[in-house]
C-alpha cells in the first residue's frame, strides 16, 4: 500500500513538476486546457446568474470541491506570497486540479479572491486508489438483525428511516483503477461523496510544492496558511442550515443535519450517526456516537445517585450525629479550640449545626454503595463501548483501516524538515528519518517544558492553600464581629466561606493556565517532529491531558486526602511556611467541603465551556457578517458565506474529547463526594450533544473529512481513569468520610445498647486544658475563662500518663480504614474484571457478519477476475499461459469457498 502511494504521488506530482516544459507533460495538460476552452469564460457567465447556493465552477457542472481565498495588498512581504501562489497553483494544475477564481472585485468585501478547486474523474479515481478508498460493489443482501420488541415504544425517540440510513447496505472493496467496471458507478459526478471528494483534493493540498526557500524544499498548504500566503483553505458546506438549496441535484444534508439534529429541541432524539459521516467524516461521525453512548449511560449512573441523594435528604432528621452537634444540651455545651492563633475565639459545637445536617446528605451508608456501584458502571461503560464501537466499524468498512492508518498518515512537515534519508528495512523504499541525537534533545526540551509547567500547577496550588490558611482567621474574626452576619452563621460557616472563596479563586487560576498551556502544548509537539498524525495527536493528548488532570483534579485531591489529616494538636500544632497553621475539617467532616470544591470547578468548567463553544463562535459570526446582511443575495456567494464562518481546525475534535474525559474524571474520581454528578454530567451531555452539532453546522466551515477507527489514544485514558477511581473512591469512603470512625464507634466502642451512635461526637473529639497553649499562640480572647477545649482527633486527655498522644482507639480506626480499602478495591476489581471477561468485546452477529461480508466479496472478486481472464482467453484462444492462469484462478475460488 505504501509503495501504491508513493508511486502514486510521484506519478501525479513529482514526475509532473520534473518534466514541466517538456512534451512528454502534454497530454495531462492539453487534457485540462481542452476542457477550459470548452467550458464559458468569465466573461460569457455573469456571477449574478449565479445562485448563492451554488457549490459548482460558473459552468454549473464542475463541482468545487476546495475554496482557497487570499488577500492581495501591495507590500513587499506580498510579493513573495504572490510568487508562492503562482507557483503553487500552477503545481497544483499540473497535478490534475482545476482551479477558477473569482476576483477581488466580485467578493463582498472588494479585496479578496476566491480559488475554487475541482477533482475531476481521473484524479479522483486515481488518489481513491492511493488512499484504499472503499467503495460499494453490489447492494448487501444480508439479513438484518432480528428487530428490538421494544422498537415499537421507542417510536417517539426515532428519527425518520431517510435520515438515519441515507444509503443503501453495500458490500465494498478498495476502489482500483484497473477494475472499474466492477463497482457500481451509474454517475462519475456523484459516485464520490463530497466528504471523499474534499478529502482527496486535501490530501493532493498538503503535498503540493511552492518552491524552494533557504534551501529547502517548501511545500503544503498547512505552510502557507501559517505564513498568510493564504488566509483560508476549505471545504464548502452542501447548502444554507435553514432552507434548502434552489438546485434540484443537491442532496441538502447541512438543512437536515440542521432540522433533525442540530436543535435543541430535538434532544430526545436519536443521533443520525450515518449521515453524520456521510456529512463530516468517520472521525467526527465517531466521536459523536462516543458521545451519545456516554450520556445514554449516563442515565442510569444519575438515577441511582439521585436515589442515594433521595435517601440522604429522607434520612437526615434520623442522623444521631447531627442532633447531637444541634442539641443545646450537648453540642451547645462543648467548647471547641480556636481556629486560628491569637485572634480567633472560642467557639461552640452547635454552630455548625446547619453544616452538619447537609454534610449528611453527602455522607451516609448510600455513599458505599454507590461508590462501588460506580466502579462496576465504570466498566459497564467501557465494555459496551467496545461492542458498539465494533458494530460501527463494521457498518462504516473501517474493519481493515487501522494498517491503513499507519500508513498514509505520514506528516507532510515530517517529511519537510528531516532532511536524512534511509531505506525502510520493509518496503525497501528510502524515506526520510529523524536521527536518534535531534529526537534526544527534542524529547529532553519537551519532557523540561512540561515537567515546569506542571510544577507551576503545583506551586500555584500551594499558592491556593496559603489563601485558604491566611484568610480563615479574618473569615472567623468577620463572623464574630459582624452583626449582619448573624443570621446565617449557622449554614455559612469560617470553613465554609474559606472553602468556597477558594474554589472561586481556583478556578479562575486553573482556566489562565488552561489558556497559557494550550498554546505550548501545541508548540512543543510541533518541535517533536512526530512521524505520523497518529503519533502526532497521541503526544498532544497525553501531554494536554497529563496537564489538565493536575490543573483541574489537584484541589479536590488536596481537600480530599490532605486537608485535616496532619493538624497536629493545639499544643503543637503544624504549620505551612512555618508561620500558617494547617486547616482543621468540619466536625461533621471535610466530605461536604470537598463537595463544594467539586461541585464549584466541575459546574464552573461545563458553563464556560458551553459559553466557549457555543455564544464566542457566534459573536464572531455575527461581527463578521454585519456588512453582508445589507447586500442582495447574489452578491454574498457561497465560498464568502462559509468563509466568514470559524474554522473547525485540526484540533477541534481534540478539544471535544478533552473536555469530556475531564468531566468523565469528575464523575469517577470523586463521585463517592457527590452523588449528583452523573446528573449535572447528564444534563450538561445532553445539553453538550446539540451545542457541538448546533455550532458543527451553522457556525464553523466544513471540515476536512478524515477516517478513523475508534477513539483512539482516549481509550487507554479512560481504562486508566477506570482503575485509578476504584482507589479514590476507597480512600475517600475510608480517610475523607466519617463513616468508617461511625461504624468502629458503632461495634467497638458504643455502651447504649438502645441507641448505639448515641455519644459519637464526645467520643471524637478529644479534650485539651488550655494553659497548655504555647505563650506565643494562646488566644487573646477568653471572656469566660474556659479551662479546657475541645478538638477532631483521637488523643489522650491531659493528665494521661502519655497526655496528647493518639489513643488505641485512633488506631483502631486506621487499623479499619486500610482493611476496608483493601477489601473494598479486591471486591470491586474482581467484579469489574469478571464483567469485562464476561462481556465479548465484538458481538457475535458482527463477527459472522464480517466473515460472512469477506467471504462474498472475496468471491466477487474471484468471478470478476475470472470473468476478464475469459475474455482475454477467448481474444487469444492460442495462448496455452492464458488457459493456466484461468485454472489457477478457479482453483483459488475454490479454495476460498473451502476455507
């Protein structure tokens, strides 16, 4: 295939350019210069003839299949970029493109010009070749499945039978030039679909030469783009979003993307995931199948947390704990230790009853459970996935795409800039190569650049956590001192208000980096040089990803593993930076606060990111064509239409992905904090699918169809994201909750037969005689001249032999918690891996299928070939080779059938 290609390429580019001027040339160019003189000149056609949804060359026939436009303002950089356009477009003709172009004075705006490119039949068929293209050979005739007897109530979700399947089932082979009467052509305009068509003219793009500069050979379009040679380069969209094209022959799939999926207030309904591909591509038409298989098994996830939440809020007025905080007898008659030195008071239980009550609806015994349910879910997900990915790539024939993939996705910039060249030990065929000493330095430059950066993360979150230490004494003092606040001290606690105000701040700080980070990110994988574009997006992705896991999860794991666990006691208390003392947890525990840091970045992050999305994107639309909306129609073409629009850019899927593999983080990682996070992922997917396709078809230009098989690298993360939730959950369940303390309190240490949790909060917090403060940090304030306090741990009372130390108690508490995580984690991955054993990553009626598809095609093949050779043995009835090579053929088919 690889060899195909090259040959390929040299024959329609290289060996074109290197012959330029001789007569050997003429042909391919007489072809092109016949066909021009026959067609109107620009003269003989005027553009106001023209219909503004026409995507065809002036002679109404010739489909564009590309729109380059540029600007052309006199200076002297503009010469040389003037100098590149002749130069490629004229390499760009000699290649078998057809190029017109509209001049400046037609465009909307008088200064810029319009290329429109056209493939015509030959050098469709010729890079379909180049490209193992496959294409349809004869209808399938294979049964469907057996139909779902739900069908008949899922009516209401379903979308019309022409809009999920707008083509026939076919049998397909890779398209060959030599064969062509085998496949079912009944039109050459039409037997490409515009997805291919601009697929292939991309391809011939970004491999075209514009000449040499410094000594080196430059070429593709992604070049000049980036140098302002041109300003844009794409595909043209099929008609306008909200009406129909005047032309009978087009097929208006934009207008039914639009109708049928585009609009919100079509969210209940199926994806039309087959003209999606048709439409955009594998690649996009596979990330949006991704997608909606996510939230469809979101929905289960978000029922059974809202249950568990259910179950919280019903039981709240039974949890022992939180009548005991409110209880004026018992919580109002424990007197907790300052919060701060010095300047904080005394303070009792009781107020932090409201906090209390709401920490357990976060914290109660539906936490377990649907942490471990969420582990099995996890894998539910993963599996299906699996199953419904190879489904798809059985409909969409990307079964034998993946050596293809590795194949013609060498990087034109690879081959621009590695100048050493060495024979490939498997084609034999020289190609270029980076030297293991440049890719040392590179991978070193690299690994240093996001090894600082993440290190930036770390520093700015301890910036974080010194605000959240400076602030909590004056967020105490302010609730003391300020009258209006009286009235809700109760709910919004000194902890509270220093959680929330922190989370804010961190956010802000996590979207700045966000911003910063993508651009290098960006830069130092182009200075990587990766070979193929797969290799290309998997380093991107995991260097992106690395960094937004820090960036985004590092304050919950602080609150969830680190705030409250080293406070020392209030006789020697730790300190940060020698000088802020370490933050305390709620009585009621730190659960609640890491809910809120949850709940603040992964809501904050899905607002901005919808806002991102869907309203930037229109207000630049909107800025762009203010002018446009006051000329007639006529004078507003369809190329300056979609030119207006944003551009979808190489990385826009990347970011997509991104973003939901971060949310898909949150709802794993911490959703033992949180069950009402499957819901708010829910609502935001659904959401989510109609903002991505709303913004796909009205806001951006058409992007560059591309294939692929799967989601790739994101596959991988999310297994790791998988495994790695099994033990947050477990640790959280165990160190961040209260519930493992309850339940040794419970068995162990509980002397009230008739209410057993009943002395809980007096057995957790210990006792502290206040003249044993150090001088320095003994608070200022004692009106009532408290003699001892209390405070969250575990230790001996003063006067105890060994006064202040942990008790037997605490380490029977830890003794549980690391016994519960490790039978909770064995528990869960043996299920989670039975599941997976369980479950067939391909279903069984795909597996015959695509056995069942390979043998008729082989077969089709087979009685083609068979059939030419008969021709020719009957042409040459003499030729004793021919009669051999017909037995030999027939020999094969019979072999095939066997096996």
């Amino acid at each position: 295939m690889n060899r195909l290609g090259r040959k390929a390429d040299a024959t329609l580019i290289e060996m074109s350019l290197a012959t330029e001027g001789e007569d050997s040339n003429g042909p391919l160019c007489e072809t092109i210069s016949n066909t021009e003189s026959e067609l109107p000149s620009n003269s003989e056609i005027s553009k106001r003839h023209q219909s503004k949804d026409s995507v065809f060359f002036r002679d109404g026939v010739r489909r564009i299949d590309f729109v380059l436009s540029y600007v052309d303002e006199p200076n002297k950089e503009e010469e040389k970029k003037v100098e590149r356009r002749r130069e490629f477009e004229k390499n760009l003709q000699k290649s078998g493109l057809e190029l017109e172009t509209e001049d400046k004075k037609e465009s909307e705006d008088g200064k810029t010009y319009f290329v429109k490119i056209h493939a015509p039949w030959e050098i469709l068929i010729t890079y379909a070749e180049v490209l193992n293209i496959k294409v349809p050979i004869r209808e399938n005739d294979i049964p469907s499945s057996v139909e779902n007897p739900l069908d008949c109530m899922l009516g209401p979700f379903r979308l019309p039978e022409k809009v999920m399947h707008p083509e026939p089932d076919y049998f397909t082979a890779p398209f060959s030039k030599s064969r062509q009467e085998l496949y079912l052509i009944h039109d050459e305009n039409t037997f490409f679909s515009p997805s291919i068509r601009n697929r292939i003219v991309y391809y011939i793009l970004t491999r075209c030469p514009y000449g040499t500069e410094e000594g080196k050979k430059k070429f593709g379009i992604k070049r000049l783009l980036s140098n302002g040679t041109y300003t844009a380069a794409y595909p043209l969209h099929d008609c306008q979003y909200w009406k129909k094209a005047n032309d009978p022959n087009c097929d208006n799939e934009r207008y039914t993307l639009y109708m049928e999926w585009a609009r919100f207030l079509r969210f209940y309904k199926e994806q039309p995931l087959d003209l999606i591909r048709k439409y955009y591509g594998e690649k996009i038409g596979i990330y949006f199948a991704w997608l909606g298989f996510y939230t469809e098994m979101l929905f289960l996830a978000a029922v059974v947390g809202l249950i568990c939440f259910l179950y919280g809020w019903f039981t709240m007025a039974e949890n022992m704990s939180s009548e005991e905080i409110c209880d004026p007898e018992i919580g109002g008659k424990i007197i907790m230790c300052p919060l701060c030195d010095k300047k904080c008071e005394y303070w009792k239980l009781n107020t932090t009853c409201e906090s209390s009550k709401y920490s357990h609806l976060f914290d109660n015994v539906a936490t377990l459970f649907f942490a471990i349910f969420m582990g099995i879910w996890v894998t539910l997900f993963l599996e299906f996935w699996k199953r419904r990915q190879a489904r798809l790539k059985y409909e969409w024939d990307l079964v034998d795409f993946e050596e293809e993939q590795q194949q013609l996705q060498l990087r034109p910039e690879y081959e621009a800039k590695c100048t050493h060249k060495k024979k490939n030990p498997v084609t034999q065929e020289v190609e270029p190569y980076l030297p293991l000493t440049r890719q040392t330095v590179r991978f070193c430059i690299s690994g240093t650049t996001v090894l600082f950066w993440i290190s930036l993360i770390i520093a700015s979150m301890t910036a974080v956590i010194a605000y959240r230490l400076a602030v909590y004494a004056s967020f105490a003092q302010i609730m003391e001192t300020t009258q209006t606040l009286q009235p809700i001290r109760g709910l919004l606690t000194p902890q509270l208000a220093t959680s929330v105000t922190a989370s804010c701040l961190n956010f802000v700080i996590i979207m700045i980096l966000n911003f910063l980070y993508e651009k290098i990110a960006v830069w130092i994988t182009d200075m990587e040089i990766p070979r193929t574009h797969l290799e290309y997006e998997n380093r991107l992705t995991m260097k992106m990803f690395l960094f937004q896991f820090v960036n985004y999860y590092s304050s919950c794991f602080y609150v969830a593993f680190f705030k409250g666990k080293f406070v020392g006691n209030p006789s020697n208390y730790t300190y940060m930076f020698g000088s802020l003392r370490n933050e305390e947890c709620d009585p009621a525990g730190c659960l609640i606060e890491l809910t809120t840091q949850l709940t603040i970045v992964m809501a904050g992050k899905q607002i901005w990111g919808n806002i991102q999305e869907a309203i930037v994107p229109w207000i630049w639309n909107w800025w762009g064509r203010r002018k446009a909306r006051c000329n007639p129609e006529n004078l507003y073409s369809r190329w300056e239409q979609d030119r207006d629009l944003q551009s979808f850019g190489v990385l826009g899927l990347f970011y997509e992905y991104l973003e939901m593999v971060i949310q898909f983080g949150f709802i794993t990682l911490f959703v033992a904090s949180f069950p009402l996070a499957p819901l708010l992922a829910l609502m935001n997917n659904i959401l989510e699918i109609r903002v991505d396709s709303w913004k796909l078809t009205t806001q951006f230009r058409r992007p560059v169809a591309a294939k692929a098989h799967s989601i790739g690298v994101w596959q991988e993360i999310l297994n790791g994201m998988a495994i790695l939730s099994v033990v947050t959950n477990a640790f959280i369940v165990a160190f961040t909750s209260d519930m493992i303390p309850r339940l040794v309190y419970y068995y162990a240490y509980s002397t009230n037969g008739d209410s057993p949790m009943s002395g809980y909060i007096n057995n957790s917090l210990s006792v502290f005689q206040i003249s044993d403060f150090p001088a320095n940090k003994t608070p200022e304030n004692n009106p009532e001249n408290f003699l001892t306090c209390r405070y969250r741990d575990y230790r001996n009372p003063p006067g105890h032999e060994k006064q202040y130390l942990h008790t037997m108690q605490f380490w029977h508490i830890l003794a549980a918690k690391m016994a519960f995580i490790i039978i909770m984690e064995h528990i869960v991955f043996i299920v989670k891996f039975f599941v997976a054993w369980m479950i067939p990553d391909v279903p069984a009626d795909v597996k015959a299928r695509i056995k069942r598809e390979k043998f008729l095609t082989q077969n089709i093949l087979h009685e083609y070939e068979l059939e030419k050779l008969k021709q020719k043995l009957c042409e040459c009835k003499t030729h004793e080779n021919m009669e051999k090579e017909v037995i030999a053929t027939e020999g094969k088919m019979e072999l095939s059938q066997a096996m």
